[in-house]
C-alpha cells in the first residue's frame, strides 16, 4: 500500500475507510441504489426474485458521510450489495443506535404485486434480529406472516419465509428487528419476494467463463524489488510500464517517498516478463522531494498524467499535472484546472485516468454530491484545454461505499475500477463494467473478476495496453518484499473489444520531411469527428487507437499544405492491430501535384464511389480559398482491358469529377483536364490492390 503524507493525495487505497455521522429521521425514498436497465433487472429477477424498488418508511437511519446515501434506507434497495459476504457495509440499511433498539422498522414497496409465497431478508450483519414481518396488499390491509418466539443469532444470513397463507397480493413489506437483543449494529442488505417454493441464494455477479486457474506472473528483479512496486500503467503500445517504487535508497527524496520508475519491454524478448529491463527512476521533474506517482499515460506514450499540481515552489497541492516527453526529456508538469472538482476532499484522496482519445478524466473522487466515499466522475478537456466540472458515472457504477483506482481501456468503452460496494471476496475488489451507448451513464451491472484475481485483500490497479492481452496489477501474494508487479493473461470475458494502433509520421510529399500537423479520425461516412491528435516532429510519430470492425478516415491538416485523406478498413479486422502510416501532405503551391487518394472509381466505370465527396469538398474549399487558382485534373486507369476503352474511361472519370467542381460553383475557366489512360502507372498491374493505385485521378496546380 502506498503510504500518504500530507502532500500525497491517495494513489492507493487498500480498505475503505470508516464513515462519519449523519443525523436523519424517518422518510420516504423512490430511488433504488441501482437504476433499472437491461443488466439491472436480469440479475433483480434471478431466480425469479423481486427485489424492493422503492422504501415506504423507516424509524431511524445511522450516521454516514456528511454527504451522500450510506446507512440510509435506500441501501436496502435491489439486489444485495454485500451478501454472500458479510459484515458491516455503508451499501445495507443500520437503524441510527449501534446496538438498536426494540422496535426498529423498515416498509418497503415493490413494483409489482405478487403472491408472496416465499420472503427473503438478507441480514449481512448479526443476522437472526428480524421479530415480526407484514405483507400489505393493493387494499392496505395488513397481514402478518412472521413473529419471532425465540430471538437468537442465526449462521445463515438469508431468512427465508414461506407465508401459509399466500392469498392476497404483495405489494408492501413491513420488517421490524430487535436491535437489543444481539449485541451490535444490525444491518438488511435486501428485501425480496418470490412466488418460488425453492429456497432463495444469492451468488456473487462474476464474469463469465472463468479459467480454472490464472497464473500471476512476478515481472522479476529488473522490475521488482524488496521495496514496493505499486500503481503500474502499462503504455499503449505494451513496451514501457510506469510504476510508483517505495522504500527505495535511490528516490529522490528519500527511501520512504514513492517515485516514479520505468521499465521497457526489450527488443526481441517479446512478452516474457524476463525481458523486462533494469528499472531507471524517472528523474525530475516527475520526481521531486514529494510522493509521485503517475496515473495515466495518453495514447502517445509520450503525455503522463500525474497525482498532484507541481507550484512554482517546489511544493505540491491536491489535484492533477500533465508533463510532455520530448527530445529534451519531460516537461515541467503542469496543472489540469478541472472546474469545482475538490468541493470535498478533506481527506485528500483522488485516483484516476484518462480515455484513450486524451479528452476525458474518469475521476474517483469524493465530492457533495457523492453516493458515500469516493464515486467515479468523468471530466471533459474545454476548448481552452480546462476541463468540465466532474459528472457521476451512474448508480449502476457508483455505490455508498468506495469505488476507485478507475482504468479504461483503449476500446473507449470496457472500464476497470475497484469497489468496496459491489458484492465481492475483499475489502475492495476488481470488477469490469461496459458502456452500453455513446453515454458515459449507461453501463451495463458491474462483473467481479473472479477470486483468481481478487482476494480477500484490497484489489486494483489493472492496466492494459492496447492489445488487450495482458493485464498489470500490484500484489504482495509471491512478491520480493513488499508489493511487486505482477502480469496475468486476460480471459475473453473480460477482455476490452479490439483496437488497432495506428501510428505513422507526417511527411511533406515532395522534401519527405516531418511537418507539424493534427490528424483527426472519423467513422467513414460521418463528418463527426472521432478523435484528434497532434504529430510534431519534435516528438515522433503520431499514435491513434481505433476500435475494429468499423472503416475510418484520417485527415491530416497542415496551413499551407492540402489535406490528405486516407481510409483505413478495419472492418473485417476480429483481433488487435498494430499499422504503420505514413500521411503525406501536397504544399498548396504552383507547379504541386496532389494525388487524391479518396477519388476511386469502381473497375471498368466512371462512378464515383462513396467517400469521394470528402476529398472534392476539400478541392473546393481549396479553391474557394484561392480565387485566382487554376487546376489540371488529370485521369489515369489501370492496364486491363484494351488501350482505346481505357482512354475513354479516364475522359470520362475526368469529366465527372470537372462536373462535380462545376456543381460547387468553380468556374469552368479555372479547369483544364487531361486523360491518360493506362500510360503512366504509379505501381505495377499485377495484382488488384496495385491496379486500385493506377486507378486515380491526379490534381497538378497550374497557376496560384
């Protein structure tokens, strides 16, 4: 665990921490602690189980957080949050006295009547409290079904009804526990009806197809130490990890301060964790006299998202810093200004990272408007590169205990994060949850990941890179010492889709030079676009990660320069990717020649094919741009077929596309147009992929 001094500001957070008090009364509460959708309402009705959606009364409620929803009635809500383990849980309804009293109650409505032929109370703690139970019918009339003649405690933490008489309908439940009588706080995670006769279990919500074993592979001594290794992020491209190193003689500030370390993953070796090599200490700036860590790392492997703001002083405060790897080494971090995100961060604690794309922090964070202890916000980067005031993920994600250490994967959409409040084998165990629209508060329920990877310990820090076949995760299971870095082989469940890494230089077209240049990718098709990255040349190549099966388009831009468009298909693409490109750009300047790329026409036609639009738009805005600017549009085909049909087809292919300016409103005196034919190929005829290059319509400006 890493330690926090007072200017660390939670990077690891081994068991949620104990809550303060809140003052309430009685009252009435429509929401469940998890809103209904798809996933939600499978796992309500398993076992054919209706669980409470809405609470009618209650006597009292313990004291929570200042802010937010733990303790109170609406805990008791849905499916269990803490069953099949037990003990105390800010996730399950605690009258207000710790050792309760003799007449505590709770009322609770369901959503559909229904013949109650078997009720289950889930009492994670001292369980064996319930006295007397009432079903209340769509009349109002009360019926009892439950008196208790001998209170005692009761090993099985589920108590199970079955009402003789199951007549009327159910449409109310009203619970009373005798507090006093077990010693300690009492607690109801769930209330349930069902029309089943077969005892009710509650099982945890694990992913799917689990491997029998999952072997934890030590990433060995070049990586680890007997100090402790923690908090890994695994860059993109899977060939550098960063992780935070303590009790180490060679911090910069001292033994007892986490810095940051890097190892990179050696040519050649492959995933073997041997290949690992010896870890170097980041240095500063990253590294100072403070605690450092690093919590992010965007799509280029050259951008560190980092656990606090770097003053001037030397000195470090709450919040998050940006530092940029260039040939000179890392920038001077500075400040992520993130609008009204710490309105409750008196105990300083604060995880996170960022999405693939660089425009959005998922946030664990405690704010006022927090469930309990720290939810997950997603924050959005400002035009002006602030970012937006933190927005809750969701009840589904979200609970009145702790979620945390948050990774999302390059598909944009698979997240990881530990959770406190989601039933599991720990104080804090990994779960997996995904997006289920464009929404960032639509995810489907929250699956753990199993005891393989969770113990009965804190579990997190899952990182993945893109290729989605590894994961990196800290543990003291098998370590060195303390904490090491551990590596597991992710099973399909809960991989994250596939993505392809594409990644290239900018080069002018005719010096072959790197220029400066933003490269923006959208769906083919769709103008929207889909993610922005900058090239320098200062820097290295551009990196963009694109989930498969679906066909891009990348636009690099440059003033001065014309477009170039280029369409990557990875449509039929199942599995990760790595490509490399290289974009040219055309300098808009008399005697240039620009190749469009995008105007294709289908064998042996003159029909535009689709896409083709996206780049003549651009000719014309060139043109529009440049009043006095006058064009050859020259036409050339591939070898098949015979000489004179293919002079006729490049005539008319440049006729097409002279009509298509014309339509825009360039005038015919600004175009001239020559065909070719098959008499100047830029690659050989012999297969179709190469005949598809010959098949093109060139751009040469003749006057400016």
């Amino acid at each position: 665990m890493l330690t926090r001094s007072i200017l660390f500001f939670g990077c690891l957070l081994i068991s949620p921490l104990s809550g303060l008090t809140q003052s309430t009364g009685t009252r009435s509460a429509e929401s469940p602690k998890r809103p209904n959708n798809p996933a939600e309402t499978q796992q309500q009705t398993m076992g054919n189980v209706q669980w409470a959606s809405r609470v009618i009364g209650v006597s009292s409620e313990k004291k929570g957080e200042p802010y937010g929803e733990q303790y109170k009635a609406s805990q008791v809500l849905g499916r269990p949050s803490k069953l099949p383990d037990t003990g105390e849980s800010p996730c399950a309804w605690a009258p207000f006295y710790a050792d309760g009293t003799a007449d505590e109650w709770i009322q609770v409505g369901f959503a559909k009547p229904m013949h109650a032929r078997q009720i289950v109370i889930a009492e994670n703690v001292n369980p064996g409290s319930v006295v007397r139970v009432l079903v209340i019918d769509p009349k109002g009339a009360e019926h009892s079904v439950y008196e208790a003649t001998n209170i005692q405690a009761r090993p099985d933490p589920l108590l199970r009804l079955f009402p003789k008489d199951t007549a009327f309908l159910c449409t109310q439940l009203k619970v009373f526990i005798n507090g006093a009588a077990l010693k300690g706080i009492n607690q109801i995670d769930a209330i349930g009806i069902t029309e089943e006769l077969k005892p009710v279990s509650v099982n945890l919500i694990i992913s799917k197809d689990i491997p029998k074993e999952i072997k934890k592979e030590n990433l060995g001594k070049t990586v680890n130490s007997t100090g402790q290794e923690v908090a890994p992020v695994i860059s993109p491209d899977g060939r550098t990890l960063y992780f935070t190193r303590n009790f180490n003689k060679a911090n910069i500030g001292a033994s007892d301060r986490q810095d940051v370390w890097y190892s990179t993953l050696e040519s050649g070796v492959g995933g073997n964790p041997s290949g690992w090599s010896e870890a170097v200490n980041i240095g500063s700036p990253i590294n100072n006299t403070g605690d450092n860590a690093i919590s992010g790392m965007a799509t280029d492997g050259r951008t560190a998202y980092l656990i606090n703001v770097y003053r001037p002083d030397g000195g470090m405060s709450f919040g998050i810093s940006k530092s940029v790897r260039t040939k000179a080494g890392w920038s001077q971090p500075v400040e992520c200004r993130i609008a009204n995100n710490y309105n409750l961060h008196e105990k300083n604690q604060l995880e996170f990272c960022v999405s693939p794309d660089g425009h959005a922090i998922i946030l664990a964070v405690q704010r006022k408007d927090t469930k309990g202890d720290r939810d997950l916000y997603i924050s959005f980067q400002k035009a002006d590169n602030t970012w937006q005031e933190p927005v809750s993920l969701g009840n589904v994600i979200n609970t009145a205990d702790f979620e945390s250490s948050p990774f999302l994967a390059a598909d944009s959409r698979t997240l990881y994060f530990t959770s406190g409040g989601h039933a599991g084998y720990g104080n804090g165990d990994i779960f997996v949850s995904r997006r289920l629209d464009d929404s960032w508060n639509n995810w489907s329920e929250p699956e753990n990941l199993g005891p393989a990877i969770n113990t009965d310990e804190w579990d997190g820090y899952f990182t993945i890179p893109a290729s989605g076949d590894y994961a990196y995760l800290s543990s003291r299971s098998g370590s060195l010492g303390e904490d090491d870095i551990f590596r597991l082989k992710l099973y399909p469940a809960i991989k994250p889709d596939p993505v392809a890494i594409i990644s290239g230089l900018v080069l002018d077209s005719k010096t072959k030079k790197p220029i400066a240049s933003e490269i923006v990718s959208t769906l083919f098709g769709d103008q929207k676009p889909l993610s922005k990255v900058d090239f320098s040349p200062e820097t290295g190549e551009y990196k963009l990660i694109l989930p498969t099966l679906k066909t891009y388009v990348l636009t690099a831009t440059k003033e001065g320069y014309f477009p170039t468009i280029e369409t990557v298909d990875l449509s039929k693409d199942k599995r990760f990717r790595d490509i490399k490109k290289n974009l040219y750009l055309a300098k808009i300047e008399a005697g240039q020649t620009i190749t469009m790329r995008e105007v294709l026409f289908q064998q042996s036609q003159f029909t535009l094919l689709p896409g083709a639009d996206t780049e003549l738009d651009k000719m014309v805005d060139m043109l529009e741009k440049h009043p006095t600017m006058e064009l050859l549009i020259e036409g050339h085909t591939d070898n098949q077929g015979d000489w004179e049909p293919n002079m006729k087809l490049a005539e008319d292919r440049v006729r097409v596309v002279k009509e298509y300016l014309l339509k825009k409103g360039i005038k015919s005196g600004r175009i001239q147009t020559k065909a070719w034919g098959p008499s100047k190929p830029i690659a050989s005829n012999e297969t179709e992929e190469k005949r598809k290059l010959n098949r093109r319509v060139e751009f040469t400006i003749l006057k400016l």
